[in-house]
C-alpha cells in the first residue's frame, strides 16, 4: 500500500502517478501530467472513428463496449483476456470464485463475430493469429483455454491466507478447467475460423490442416459425455450444446472443404453433421417439445439460446421457438437470464448465484431470431440499464438489486452485448425499410454466431 499527504495552496497544482517499471518515468510536472492524459483521451478518440458505429441511441453502448475489448487485449500476442480479475464471488461469501485472467476458445466465435461487425478488423486478424498460433501443430486434442502469453498450465490452487472479497473464499489462482472434457470447443474453434473466411482476409493457408484436424476430433467426439460449456464440476454428463457445437464444427468444416474444392471431406463431415443433429432431436427435446439441457434431465439451459444464432434449425421452427420462450419464461430473476438453476443441476458446487448477464444478451439475440422484437428490445434496456456508470459489466448481476458480481469487466459479456444490440438495431432499421448494417447482414446470413 502506497500513501502520502500533499498540501496545496490556493493556485497549486500536483499530480499522482503509478508505474510498474521504473523505466516507464513519469511526468515531469502537473503540465505535463495534463499533456499526457489529453493525449490519452485522443488516441482513444482515435482509436474508436475506425470503428463503425450505427447512428442510434445505444451507439454510446457499443463503443464503450470496444473499449472494454480492446483494454482487455494482450498487444504482444493479440489474446484477449476473459476478465482482469480472480476470485471476485458469484455470490457475496460464496465459494463459486473463479480466476478468469485466461483467453478461453469458447468466445472466439463472439470476438471474430462482434470486431468484425464493429469495423476492427485489424483486431479480429491479430486475434485469429493468436488462435492459428496456440493450435498450430498441436493435434486434435483440443484445449479449452490458454494464458495470454500461450501457456497451457493453468493449475489450480487456492491462497488460504486470504480472507477474499467481502469474506469469500477460497481465493484462486489459476483454472482447473483447463484440463475438463469440453467437446463445444470443436464448434467454436471451427466457427470463428468460418466467419473469418467471410472477410477479405479469408483463411490463412496454416488455419487449413487445424481446420481437418479439428473437425475430425469434433467427429470423434461429440458421442462423449463432457463438462460442458459451464464447466460444471460433476460427473461428465451428454450436454446438448455440446453436442450443439459438435454439430456446428462439423457443419462449419463441410462449408470450408467445399469452398476449397474438397468434396469427398465435405461429404463426410456432412453426413456427421447430420448425424449429431439427428440424435439431438431424437434425445435432446422434452416431452413438451422444449430442449433439455442434458439427455437425463428436462431442466432447462440458457446455453441452449445459441441455437438460432448458429443456425441449427430454421428460425420458425417449433421447437426452437418454445426453447428460446420457455428460457426467457421460466429460467429468469426478475427478468433477467440465469444460465440454469442450481437445484436442478449437479454442478459439484453449493450456494446460488446471480443472473448470467451473457445469457440475458443471448435472450435478446435469440428473441430476435425467431421474431420477437419487440420484446428483444424491451429484455435489451432493461440489461443495459445495469451497466456501471462507465458502461461496464461484470458476469453476472443480481436481479433484485442490479449489483455487479463475479469477475469484472468480463470480455464474454461485452461481445454478447454487441451481438444483442446489433440484432436490436437491425431489427429497427429493418421496420423503417432500410437495410441494416452490411456487414451485420452478411456475418447474421452466413450461418455464424451472430
């Protein structure tokens, strides 16, 4: 802990400033303080007009969520970074806290998906260069997530002589679920690679064997139970959205092949394709016509609202459109979405937890979809009404109170909020008979998360 006193009389002025390395200096004088702060504030300011931001209301929304994703960034190796916080609770003396400072595969699809319908796509290729870098000549055993820097050890351990915020703990440093079963990273990989094939960029020509590679692993997989996309600490279970992104991998890596003349894979990965969706509809759907979050169990998922984003079955569909209401009815506090209920989910932990601020923004996409707009747009304000007066968000909120909890600023979060605000918005420009952001309509058409 730093301190010190200033006393300052009528006319003075002074400045604080911190740096981790001495090398870094500092201002030579309060004007020189101010001369580096408005040059901050114009690189920023400049760093925002590449964007592409829509004339709306929630343009402010949109551009301090880029802000947010851009601060969580790793320049040296353009991995972004899950949260800059460990341990921070889902719930207030609770023992879900987890260290979030990691780049997870999971939200590739969501940061190639939402920098590119915001115009950064220096950003998304420098991200997508990570991820060529972290699988290249790494086999089909895909790993969940990574250190910013492409470490792969992740160990878990817990710091028993803090007492942890607001009482929780334990404290954690490090992420077991690095070494968990995940089959959906197969779909998220594959996925932001295919949106990445939709821009001027195209694939890199190094991205082609992880592209097989991978698929084949999706292959392979998809028929064994795992974790799950919410890394629950139970028995390995057969998770629908696992076996969800199994498909969209599959699906993705038929459309690549073709698109570079390899039919006789693309049949192949079409045919498993066909085959993960076929079980999904025979196992995955309840009694009352709604997807269930794993083959033994009718309890609801939130995880299941990215089923009209990834485009597995039509947006009219039945189905679809009772899962995605049945979510936004009945898996809700006070409005907002929580990823499941802890009583009906072995997840190896206790106590509760807040509403998943992510699940909430995919709510808004997933009402969109199947043509709910009104009520998108209603489920969106509301979200964005919790955001902390710099337009932050945390993981999580706690519906009756609108507190922000666990790690904090959470990157998942902001790409979904991007996501949601776009489909909000195109939804308007589209009942005024204008024609939406082109390169919203072209990411929304091509079958990818958005």
């Amino acid at each position: 802990m730093a301190h010190g006193v200033r006393t300052l009389e009528a006319g003075d002025r002074c400045f604080s400033c911190l740096s981790w390395r001495e090398e870094l200096g500092g201002p030579l004088d309060a004007a020189d303080a101010d001369a580096r702060v408005d040059c901050t504030v114009e690189l920023w300011r400049r760093w925002l007009e590449v964007g592409t931001f829509p004339d709306h209301p929630w343009r402010w929304t949109l551009q301090r969520s880029a802000l947010a994703l851009k601060g969580l960034t790793y320049e040296p190796t353009g991995a972004m970074i899950a949260a800059l916080t460990t341990s921070l609770p889902e719930t207030p003396g609770g023992e879900r806290n987890w260290d979030y400072r990691y780049t997870w595969i999971r939200d590739a699809t969501f940061t190639l998906w939402s920098l590119h319908v915001i115009g950064f796509d220096q950003e998304a290729r420098e991200f997508m260069e990570f991820v060529c870098r972290l699988f290249h000549g790494r086999g089909p055993e895909a790993q969940i997530m990574f250190g910013i820097g492409g470490e792969t050890e992740l160990t878990e351990k817990t710091l028993d002589h803090l007492s942890g915020y607001i009482g929780s703990k334990p404290v954690r440093i490090g992420n077991a679920a690095y070494k968990q079963r995940q089959n959906d990273v197969y779909g998220a990989l594959l996925d932001s690679i295919y949106i990445h094939s939709k821009t001027r960029a195209g694939v890199p020509e190094e991205m082609v064997p992880i592209v097989f590679e991978q698929a084949e692993a999706a292959a392979s997989a998809w028929h064994i139970p795992d974790q799950g996309i919410w890394e629950t600490r139970g028995e390995p279970k057969h998770y629908v959205s696992s076996k969800l992104m199994c498909w969209v991998a599959l699906d993705r890596a038929n459309r690549l092949a073709r698109d570079r003349g390899r039919d006789e894979l693309a049949d192949g990965w079409e045919r498993e394709a066909n085959e993960v969706q076929a079980e999904i509809l025979e196992r995955g759907v309840s009694e009352r016509g709604v997807f269930r979050q794993h083959y033994e169990t009718d309890a609801l998922d939130a995880s299941l609202l990215l089923m009209p984003l990834v485009r597995f079955l039509p947006s009219r569909d039945e189905r679809l459109r009772a899962t995605v209401l049945a979510i936004a009815d009945e898996l809700t506090e006070h409005g907002l979405v929580l990823r499941y209920r802890v009583d009906e989910t072995e997840d190896g932990l206790s106590g509760k937890e807040g509403t998943f601020t992510i699940c909430s923004f995919w709510a808004v996409s997933a009402l969109s979809e199947i043509g709910e707009r009104k009520r998108a747009r209603q489920l969106c304000q509301r979200v964005l009404s919790h955001a902390t007066p710099l337009g932050l968000y945390a993981e999580e909120i706690e519906a009756l109170s609108g507190a922000q909890l666990g790690n904090f600023p959470q990157a998942f979060t902001h790409l979904a909020l991007i996501n949601a605000v776009s489909h909000v918005i195109s939804d308007e420009q589209l009942g005024e008979r204008d024609e939406p952001s082109a390169v919203f309509t072209e990411m929304r058409a091509a079958g990818a998360a958005g």
